[in-house]
C-alpha cells in the first residue's frame, strides 16, 4: 500500500507541478519526484 501511494503522490506532483525539476529530462524528473515522495512517506512512516 505505501508503494501505491508513493506512485499516486508522484504522479499527481507531475501533474499539478510540471515546473517542478523543469531543468531535467523526464525520466530524470519522474525519477527524483519518485524518490522525493518515497523519502517523504519515509519520514511520515517514521513520525
């Protein structure tokens, strides 16, 4: 469940933030927004 989540928060960012990591390509930009967002669930997790 934490997994679908981290996936559903990345892809909602991509769409309502495209500007967000504008500067990379967009495997690269997908790639960090995954990573922001499992780190993100991380620390909540850990709270």
């Amino acid at each position: 469940m934490a997994f679908d989540l981290v996936h559903y928060f990345a892809e909602q960012t991509e769409i309502q933030k495209p500007q967000l990591f504008s500067q990379y390509s967009r495997e690269k930009r997908s790639h960090y927004i995954f990573e922001l967002n499992a780190l993100v669930l991380g620390k909540l997790i850990q709270l």
